[in-house]
C-alpha cells in the first residue's frame, strides 16, 4: 500500500470511516511513518472542525430503530457499535477531558482562593490582638509618662541593701491619683518558683502592705505601677523581698533586696 | 483568530460539492461505515471512499491555507 493510499484511509479514519481491515493497517503504519500521522493529525483536526460547524442531520427512522435494537444485542454489537460512533466518540471524549480539566481548574481556583480568604482571616486576627495589645500598652505608657511628668510626682530613690548592694530602685509617687511607678535597676534574675515583692510601710499600720508582684528580666531591670496606692496615711518606707511565686500576704523574710525611706 | 477559523471551514464546505459533503455529514455525524453510506446512497462503495476522502482533504487543505 502507497503513503497515498494510506492517507486516504488515514482521512476516513478522521471520520471514524475506515473498515476494521483499513483501521488496522493504518495503526500499523503510523508506528513508523512521521508524514502519515501528521496527515492522520490534520485530517482529526479539520473532523474537529466540523463537529463544530456542519449542522447535523437529524437520524432517519430506520437509522434510530436500528440503534434501538442493537442496544439489546450483547457485546458484540457493543463492539461494533463503538466501532461505528468511535469517530464521533472520540472528539467527545476530548469535549468532556477539556470540560472536566476546565471545570478542575475551576474548582482548584475556588479553593485557592477560599484557602487565601482563610490565611488573611487568621492574618487580620493576629493584627487585631496585637493591635489591642499595643493599644492596652500604650494607655499604661500614657499613664506611666503623665505619673512621671506631673509637678506634684515624689520620687523616692530605693537603694540595694546587703543582699544585693548594687540593685536599686527609683519610684514616682503621684499622691493625687494615688498611683506609682517604679523602676528596679540590677536585681538578680529571680528563680523561676520565685517572684519579688514589694511592699509599702506605713504609718498607721503595723504589718507591711503588698504593692506588688514582679519578675525582672535578665538585664535584672523591672518596671511595675502601682494603682490605688493608701497615700491618706504617711508611707514611711519602701522595701522589696524574694517570695514565693505569685507572691504572699505578709513577708516571709528580711532580706530586703532594696529599701527606701519616703 | 477561532470564528475565522470556523468561517474558512464553513466556507469550504460550503465550497464542497453536494455528493461529497452529504457523505461527510452520514459518516460523521450518523456514524455510517463506508458501505452503509453506499447502500444508503445507492452507489459503489468505491465512489463512497472517494467522495470521503476528497471532501476531507479539501478541508484540511482550506485550513493549512488559512493558517499559512
């Protein structure tokens, strides 16, 4: 058989045409012929082509009434009847491949995005917490800074005592708002089962008051305010132990790390 | 560049004569063998396969033309 010959086949099979003999012969001869399948790939082309332009014709009755039949025959006919709609079938099959690939793109998409709108969900929630944390840090800084900047503040300077001679501490006492701020400057890094205590002396009590609960960093430097302070009664001293974590009611030692007289 | 494409296809169909292109039509679309379009036709099946494949390289023709 010539390259000519087998084109030609090669154009019925484009249109699912060719007899089984015909189909056969060509398989075997595009494995080894580069310009006979590019033939067979033009001609599936310009069949696709008319799949989407010639109108089709509607089937004669005697057409469908054969169809209708060979459904009930067994898989013989099955064969012979994919033989027959294997042209048209295939450009079908490429139709639904394009349109399920479209619609898997599709929905990859959707999903890209629905996992997009959920990261800048949980991105926008973690700017709002730290949004409030810096808002809440701010109003105490405000509060620390107008402590320290108004003309009726009192300091009083805390000085490192034997245990630590080389701590101290400054604080702000603003009587008016009954508030305080104090800076520790080089205690030694607290234990962690461990908290440093401050505590207020005064004069119309016996029994030292707690005016705080802190932890210092590792520069052994700390600042803590200090809310409703009792500034009715003369507070005669300052003083910080080292306490059980979170802190006790009454002091358990004296070993004062600083102290200060107001 | 696609609705010029089909233009060129539909033009050179339309282009194809009658005989060939209402074999096209049986094969492709009623998914007739060659012999079936002959017996439907009632002509030689030789005359069929021609018609077939003329009428399919005038359209693969009329599209390498067009794109080239």
């Amino acid at each position: 058989m010539t390259h000519d010959e087998f084109e030609s086949i090669a154009a019925l099979d484009a249109l699912g045409a060719a007899s089984a003999e015909e189909e056969t012969a060509l398989r075997e001869h595009l494995r080894t012929c580069d310009s006979c399948r590019r033939a067979r790939d033009e001609f599936g082309e310009a069949a696709t082509l008319l799949a989407r332009d010639l109108d089709p014709i509607p089937p004669p009755a005697e057409a469908r009434q054969q169809i209708m039949d060979n459904i009930d025959i067994g898989e013989t006919t099955l064969v012979e009847s994919h033989r027959r709609f294997g042209g048209p079938a295939w450009w079908l099959a490429t139709a639904a491949t394009l349109f399920l690939a479209l619609w898997g793109w599709r929905e990859l998409g959707i999903r890209a995005a629905q996992e997009h709108i959920k990261s800048q969900r949980a991105e926008v929630q973690q700017l709002e917490e730290e949004n409030l944390r810096l808002t809440q840090r701010n109003e105490k800084l405000t509060t620390e800074l107008s402590a320290l900047a108004s003309p009726d503040t009192r300091t009083i300077s805390l000085a490192g005592q034997q245990v630590s001679p080389t701590s101290s501490a400054k604080v702000f006492l603003e009587p008016k708002q009954r508030r305080a701020v104090v800076f520790f400057y080089n205690l030694p890094a607290n234990p962690a089962n461990k908290s440093y205590q401050l505590w207020i002396i005064r004069a119309d009590q016996p029994k030292p008051q707690s005016a705080g609960v802190f932890d210092v960093t590792s520069t052994g430097n700390a600042t803590i305010s200090i809310e409703n302070l009792p500034v009715a009664t003369e507070i005669k001293a300052l003083a910080v132990t080292l306490e059980a974590k979170g802190g006790v009611a009454q002091p358990t030692n004296t070993n004062f790390y600083v102290m200060g007289k107001s | 560049m696609a609705s010029q494409e089909r233009s060129a296809v539909r033009s050179a169909l339309a282009d194809l004569p009658e005989a060939q292109r209402t074999a096209l039509q049986l094969a492709y679309f009623e998914g007739l063998s060659q012999s079936e379009i002959a017996e439907r036709l009632r002509e030689p099946l030789g005359t069929i396969k021609t018609r077939m494949q003329l009428g399919m390289k005038k359209l693969r023709d009329r599209l390498q033309a067009f794109r080239q």
